[in-house]
C-alpha cells in the first residue's frame, strides 16, 4: 500500500469489526468490491447500533460513502466506528475503514480506505421506531 498523508491520520472511535478480504469477494485483477467493504461496514454499524440502542435497530440511510484507496485479497479491515448524533429513536454513526496486508506481506502500517455515514433507528418487535435509554457507556443525554 502506498504511503499518503491519510496514513499520518489515526482511527476515530472504537474498533467494532475486523476481518480479511478474501478472493470471493475480489473482481478479476485481485481488487474488493466496495459493495463487499459497504455490507461489512453496515454489519459493523450495526453492531454498534444495536449495542448502543440495547436491543433491534435498523439501517436506515447511508450518506458520503468515500472510497479512498482499493482493498487487496489479503488485506485484513479494521471497522472503527464513532457515534456521531443520538436522537430519541435514531442515531448517526461515522465509520472509517482501515486496511493493512497481512497474508501475503505484512505491513505494519494501515491506511484508511473507506469512510461513511449510517443511521440507524432503534426499532420494537413489530419493526416500529422505539425511544431508548441513555446508555453511560455511549452517550448520555445533556
């Protein structure tokens, strides 16, 4: 991976998600798809959505998705995500995606990839939007 400014940049937030890029999710000349990398930072926004709502809740819009550098089969991703916004029933979430080579050539230096925003609201067993509680380990409301 090629050395840019972004490397100088640190992940914002907590690390929710990590895995490896592998050949079934990579076109013809080795490089992931970004609907691949888009899903696996829905899943980590979701995790944090449902950790911090402390139940079910649900994607429901994807905003400034910014694809920075390719990802490589190999590539182990980082999903870092930093809770932006919480409203009474939604919240915004800001993820960053973070990449390095470990399988074929480690490098010790990762580079953001990927960044986006997703809301989410908290939903009830029916699916309808559901108010939840502060959460002292998230937010609390002022």
């Amino acid at each position: 991976m090629e050395e840019t400014l972004e490397t100088k940049r640190e992940p914002q937030g907590v690390q929710v998600l990590r895995t490896l890029a592998m050949p079934r999710d990579a076109n013809p000349r080795g490089d992931i798809f970004g609907g691949w990398l888009l899903s696996q930072m829905d899943i980590a926004a979701g995790l944090m959505a449902s950790e911090v709502s402390q139940g079910r809740a649900v994607t429901v819009s994807v905003d400034d998705v910014v694809f920075h550098q390719p990802v490589a089969v190999g590539d182990t991703i980082c999903v870092h995500a930093h809770l932006l916004k919480v409203g009474r029933t939604s919240m915004d979430i800001h993820l960053e995606v973070w990449a390095r080579g470990l399988v074929c050539a480690y490098e010790a230096e990762r580079e953001l990839v990927a960044e986006g925003m997703f809301r989410y609201v908290a939903t009830d067993e029916e699916g309808r939007p559901r108010p939840f509680a502060d959460n002292p380990a998230y937010f609390t409301r002022a």
